[in-house]
C-alpha cells in the first residue's frame, strides 16, 4: 500500500505542474514511438500482451523476467527524409528480483541550410533529438508490476542546444488466465536542464499520463487494446488563429467536446494467423484530426498497419501509416545476445 501510495504522490506531482497545450513543451520527440509493434498499434500502447522488449521503452512495468538478454533495434524511414533509429536490450537480476534495460532513441533531420535574417546561406547544420533511458521493474504479489525510467533527453539545432532529465512511472495489473492486462504510466516527469537560449527560463516537459487495455480472446486468436493518452487534460489542442486566418480558415470555432473526448484514444487489434506470424493495425483520433487540418483530408489518415514474423531465434516487424499522401516505413528486428530461441 506504501508503495501505491508514494507512486500516486509522484503522479500528482509531474500532474499539477504540466498542464501544456500541443505544441507548449520541449522535447516532444520523446512521445515517438520507438519499435515497429508500437507504431503499428497506433502509436500509443502501454498494455500489450507479449515478448518485445521494445514495449518496455513505453512502460517500465513491462519490463519482465522472460526478456532476460533480449535486445530490440529499430529503423524508421520517415517523412521528408528523416531517420530515427532506436535500440533497447534487457537483463533480469535474480538476486535482486528486478529487471534493468537500456535503451535509445534517436532522430537524424538531415542536413539543412543556415542562413540569417535575409535568408542569405550562411552554411549548414545537421539537426538531431535523443533519449537514452534506464528502466527497473519488479513483481508486487501475484498479479501487479511496476517501473521506473530516468532519461536523459537532447536536442542539438546548430547552435541551439537544449537538455533535460525526466522520470516515467508505470504500473501494470496482469491477468495471465484471463489474458488482460491494465497500465498506467506518467511520463516525462522532469526539468530542462540546460534552456535553448541560455537563459534561466526553463520550459516545460511533455507530461502525458496514459491509462492502457489490452485484452487476449481465449478462443480466438485477436489481442484487442484501447490507449487514453494525455488524461491530464480535457483539451490536447493548440489553436492559432493567426495561423488559420493567413490560410484563409475563417470561422472556426475549435473542437467539440466529443472530439476532444476521442482524440485521447487510440484503437488497436492484433490477429495472431499463426504461431510465426502476426498482423497489427491500429486508428489514432488525434493524428486523424490533426491531419486532416485545412482540408487536406484523406480517408486513411490515422490509419496504421503492421506484421510480425516470428523464426526461431528472430523476431522481425514492419510498421507503416498513413500521412496524407505518404507512409512511413519501419522495421524492428528483436532477438537475444545470447543465441537462445525467442
């Protein structure tokens, strides 16, 4: 009950002080998903059922004993020639009865042009973002985990450069005969340790508390999970409506609450054809809503999809989804260091 008790106080804490709209905090790259499984899923999953050490990059409490020597890497091409690239890998400590991984994730914009007010090239410079994290998790009693991440986050653009550390606390209920599985985790509780300008004026962490389902069908081979992101706040959206009257949007009233209500959730479903291959697909309400923006709409935005190829010793996924016009395309490869089977 102590501990239950502390995790709450913490909870609250990161809460009160992160009220941020969309688009009012640093380090947003922090929310992309690391591995192929989460992109699949929507995007947002802190509650699937299964073996990737991966998923534990968005909840300490998944964090489990099987995963012992397990690594996770991750390549994701996306749009306007972006590169992230991510790898997590996983020990259990019986002595202490806890589970520690590692892992990082880093983002590589390119190379892009200086220039100064006048827009005269002046040179160039090669933007990037990365968190590298330590994860812990325990068993409490039967049926509970829980985990903690400490990160360190980065953002290097030319001469801005900004850093910060965060916590993540998770906790996960698990129902192994009646295959569910419930998370809450509060993330990126943490300060900016060093400000893009220099200056003493810290901003704010992308806090986001998330509440995550999944459920497994005994007699029929579907994994079904529903993720609430952002519950720390009704409204997720930033309006400028400076913005929207240069593009000539006039009018707009904003959301309404049903919108605001389903752009916290995230759909997701896994169909398991077969004990070496799996198909993902997830709908994400919000990216939806955001992509569709100025009449730039297209019926498969939020949409995404994904498969899972299970050999013996390898664990190989592919993700992609719908940006508009485009897709993203990105591969997981899992496997374990020391040769065993998955």
């Amino acid at each position: 009950m102590r501990f239950f008790l502390l995790l709450w106080a913490m909870v609250v804490a990161g809460w009160l002080p992160a009220q941020t709209l969309g688009g009012n905090a640093v380090f947003n790259f922090a929310s992309q998903p690391n591995t192929a499984l989460v992109s699949a899923l929507g995007g947002y999953n802190i509650s699937a059922i299964g073996n990737d050490v991966g998923m534990a990059f968005q909840n300490p409490a998944l964090l489990r004993d099987k995963m012992h020597q397990q690594a996770g890497a991750s390549f994701n091409s996306f749009l306007a020639g972006i590169r992230n690239y991510s790898l997590t890998s996983a020990w259990h400590l019986p002595e202490v009865r806890t589970n520690i991984a590692v892992g990082a994730n880093y983002f590589d914009y390119g190379t892009l042009a200086q220039t100064d007010a006048a827009g005269i090239v002046m040179g160039s410079f090669r933007p990037v973002d990365y968190v590298v994290q330590v994860m812990a998790s325990r068993q409490y009693k039967e049926h509970f985990w829980y985990g903690l991440t400490m990160k360190y986050l980065n953002s290097n653009y030319g001469q801005y450069r900004s850093s910060g550390l965060a916590f993540d606390f998770g906790l996960s209920y698990y129902d192994t005969l009646n295959g569910l599985q419930v998370s809450l985790v509060a993330k990126n509780m943490g300060t900016q340790l060093r400000t893009y300008d220099g200056s003493n004026r810290r901003e704010e962490l992308p806090f986001d508390l998330q509440l995550g389902i999944t459920k497994r069908l005994e007699h029929a081979p579907f994994q079904f999970s529903v993720t609430a992101h952002h519950l720390q706040q009704l409204n997720t959206y930033y309006n400028d409506t400076s913005f929207r009257a240069s593009e000539g949007e006039v009018g707009y009233s904003g959301k309404n609450t049903l919108q605001k209500i389903f752009s916290h959730l995230v759909f997701s479903a896994q169909v398991f054809l077969h004990e070496k291959l799996e198909l993902d697909a997830g709908f994400n309400f919000q990216r939806r809503q955001d992509l569709n923006a100025y009449q730039l709409t297209s019926g498969l935005n939020g949409f995404t999809l994904g498969t899972g190829i299970f050999l013996r010793k390898t664990h190989i996924r592919y993700a992609t989804g719908f940006y508009q016009s485009h897709l993203f395309h990105q591969f997981s490869l899992n496997f374990n260091w020391n040769g065993r089977n998955m």
